[in-house]
C-alpha cells in the first residue's frame, strides 16, 4: 500500500560536503504534493512547535520514535537487473568467462517478459527494502522486457534509470546473445527513448531512458557513433562500462591506439549525465576528462575485488574532482545493499593504501594516502549519486526530492551495540552504516510516498 506523506518529524544524518556529516535533530521536514521539499524546520526556529502541532492535528505527521534516524535513500548508480539470478554465482571466473558463460545465457532468457516480470518484481522490492530509492539499470538487449522493468519500479515507487543494452557486434558477441543488427540495435534504442519518456510523463518520481552501449568491446563503432547521437538528440542520461579490468583497458588500446576514456568521449559519450561502471585505469588526463565534460564514475568496490585486477584510487580521483557515486553492479558484485558497497569501499581503499604483498617492506607496499571514511563512502552512496545522475537526490534540504530511509536502531533482535557510550552523532552514523542490517531499515520513502514497510 502507497502512504503519502507531507511531513515528516525527526532527526536525520547527510552529507552535504564530501567528508563530512551534518546530523540535525528532531527536524520538521515539510513536503509539497510532488514529494519534494519545500522546507525544514528546527527546534527554535520561530513557528516550529505550531507548524508541529497543525501537522499533528491533521494527521499528516509522521512521527519518528527514539532509536529511530531518517537517512536519505541510497542511489545505486550501476546495478544489472538481469543478472539478479547469479547474484554470488561463479565468482572465481575471469570477466570474459564469466559473461560467455553465465550472464550471457542468463540475459538471452529476457526474451521471455514473463520471466522479466518475476525478477525484476523481486530485485525492486529487495532494493527497496534495502533502502535503493533511485537505481541506474542495466537491461538487457530486449525493448520489451526493459519497459517491463521500467513499469514494475514505476509501480513500485523506486526512481528507476533504464537502459536498452546495446552489443551488435558479431565478433565480440555469442550468436545467442546479440543485437540483430546495428541497425536494429540504434532503431531500439531511439523507440525505447520515446517510449519511456511517453510513460514517464506520469510517473511523479520519474523514469528515465538511458543510452546504454554494454561496453566498447561489445559494439561497432557505427553503433558507438549512433548511440552518442541519440544521447545528444535526446539529451538522455548515458551509461556503460569504462577501463574496468586489464582485459577491457587493453582491448580498447589496441582497437582504437587511445583510452577507453578518450574513445568514449570521441563517439559522444561523455557528458553532464553521463555515468561510467568502474573506471579501474583510468589516468590523470582521463580523470581531466571526466572533470570537463561533467562525467561521474560510478564507483563498484565489492565488484572489483573480483574483476577489477586493481583497487581504484578513489580519495586521488575526488582530489581531481571527478564526481563519483555508488553502485552494486549486481551480480559482478554479490550484494544488492549498497550499506555492504559503503564497507568494502572504505576497506578496498585501507588496502590500496597499506598494500597486500608482505614480501615487499612496509614503506614501499601500498599507495600512501589512499583511505577514504565511512563518511566518504556515505557521500557517494547519497550526494554523490546525485551528482552523478545530475538530479536532486541524496541531500535531505529544501528542492531536493523526499527520498528517506527510516533506520530504527533498537529492533527486537537486531540491536546496534549502544549500551549508552559512544553516542555521539558521528559514532551513531557510523554504527549505523557498519552494523545495521536489512531489518532494521523499518521505512522507506520515495518523494514522500511510502514504498517500504517492514
Ligand atoms: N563488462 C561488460 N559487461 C559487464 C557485466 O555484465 N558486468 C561487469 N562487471 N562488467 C561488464
Ligand atoms: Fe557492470
């Protein structure tokens, strides 16, 4: 069932400056119709108690309880919908294994809408459960099972961004799995553009068509050129995989004798709503490159153990002010909680930074420098996915949409270790993101609208 909500009295943790973590108690956030927010109030500010109160009398106040804290949602900015099935299958493969022999057969299946409307059913619910208000899908090469997944988030409340995959070249691609033609492929993608826009009109926390080539290994460079064209005719969002693991970084040097980055960027690729997967190998020029054009990485650490061939340099790259948010990448990532994405991405970096191989002394093991915080990575999964879908999300102020996740710290059974020390906001928000689990995410909302109960 769908509540709507106007108000909300609480006290809530986000992150406006990357680093850092605003904590705001007992906080009166009003929203307009839409959902988003219109303004906030806070004890002593002039008509704080009134304004409380009306809303009380109305029955519109949704009242948070002790042990209770509002979070914004979390944006996942890379996850594939199809590959839901495989979520922690066949992990010890390499990346081309991996795709030929599992993804690969797995995404021919959503041929079938039906088996499409199963999963994508459950991934939405198990997202939203997790506190995903917004997600950036990977489809797969199939336009009908794709707007199926835009309907059942739609439906379902979750701000979805969707994407046709395109993959139509025969030689990087099995004969079972492929774009008909390149043709095809751009016919497909520019139908799936005016679709989704046609339904999205009446879809209040939007969906969005994204153009969507699977990575450049996989496409020709016809379809490349194409697809950079309808992005700008369109002016859609554009999402695929750039510089992941050796293999891609590689294979793109030689075809085209310059970087992922640089070849992207020259079909058109690259832009303010632009989103790159990974971004592993990307250098100091490419990094200049994703600054000027307004492209985001889209940040996958727990996917990265497994096929990244390296540790991305995240606290460099922010120094570069590349934007950067978080993603899943469901299944090359196992988990679908971006809460999990937070912890490995602050690992990952504490490894980068100590290094692994104790063969070599301690000064010359790892990258110096290197840790990001738990806060940071909440920035990422928050302000920065906003930033890298350049929409209102992630911040809980006025004009930004009401995405909220109610995180209730004290659930019979899934007690966070308080006992009355360590208290203090910062150590509450960081308990809350290392210990917290699915059960004790006891709401969420998107644009005011309850899409969670647990
Ligand atoms: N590169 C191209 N396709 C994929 C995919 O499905 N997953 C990951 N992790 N990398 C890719
Ligand atoms: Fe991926």
């Amino acid at each position: 069932m769908v509540e709507v909500t106007k108000a909300i009295l609480g006290s809530y943790f986000h992150a406006p400056t990357y680093g850092e973590i605003t904590y705001v108690q007992n906080a009166l956030i009003l929203m307009n119709t839409q959902g988003v927010i219109e303004s906030i109030l806070v004890p002593g500010d002039e008509d704080y108690q009134q304004t409380v109160e009306e809303h009380r009398q109305n029955n519109q106040l949704k009242e948070l309880r002790k042990d209770q804290y509002l979070l914004p949602g979390f944006i996942d900015t890379h996850i594939h919908a199809p590959q839901w099935p495989q979520a922690g299958i066949a992990l010890d493969a390499p990346l081309n294994i991996w795709l030929d022999e599992h993804s690969f057969p797995l995404e021919a299946k959503y041929a079938d809408v039906g088996f499409a409307r199963e999963v994508y059913t459950d991934l939405v619910q198990q997202l939203l459960a997790r506190g995903t208000t917004t997600a950036l899908y990977f489809g797969t090469i199939h336009k009908e099972s794709n707007l199926e997944l835009v309907k059942i988030s739609a439906e379902m409340g979750q701000r979805a961004l969707v994407g046709k995959v395109v993959m139509d070249d025969k030689e990087g691609n099995p004969e079972f799995y492929r774009d008909e033609s390149t043709e095809v492929a751009l016919r497909e993608t520019e139908e799936f553009i005016q679709e989704v826009r046609e339904y999205g009109k009446n879809v209040p926390q939007g969906v969005y068509p994204v153009v969507m080539p699977r990575f450049v290994p996989s496409c020709t460079d016809e379809a490349l050129d194409g697809l950079g064209k309808l992005a700008k005719k369109y002016d859609t969002h554009v999402h695929t995989h750039c510089s992941e693991g050796q293999w891609e970084h590689d294979f793109v040097k030689e075809r085209f004798g310059k970087t992922d980055t640089e070849t992207l960027r020259d079909f058109g690729l690259f832009g303010e709503k632009s989103v790159m997967a990974h971004s592993n190998f990307i250098n100091d020029n490419d990094a200049g490159i994703y600054v000027e054009t307004g492209t985001a990485v889209a940040h996958c650490p727990i996917s990265n153990v497994y096929f990244a061939n390296s540790v991305i340099p995240i606290k460099h790259l922010k120094e570069l002010e590349v934007q950067i948010g978080l993603g899943t990448d469901i299944s090359g990532g196992f988990s679908p909680s971006l809460y999990d994405n937070i912890k490995q991405a602050v690992m990952s970096s504490r490894q980068l930074e100590e290094g692994v191989d104790t063969n070599l002394p301690q000064s010359e093991r790892g990258v110096p420098n290197s840790r990001i915080s738990v806060a940071e990575a909440f920035y990422l999964a928050t302000t920065g996915g906003g930033e890298a879908l350049d929409l209102p999300l992630g911040l809980i102020e006025p004009g930004y949409t009401g995405d909220f996740q109610i995180v209730d710290t004290q659930i019979a059974g899934h007690e966070l270790p308080s006992f009355n020390v360590f208290d203090e906001p910062e150590y509450l928000l960081q308990r809350i993101l290392y210990l917290s689990t699915q059960a004790n995410i006891q709401e969420v909302y998107v644009q005011g609208r309850r899409v969670h109960k647990r």
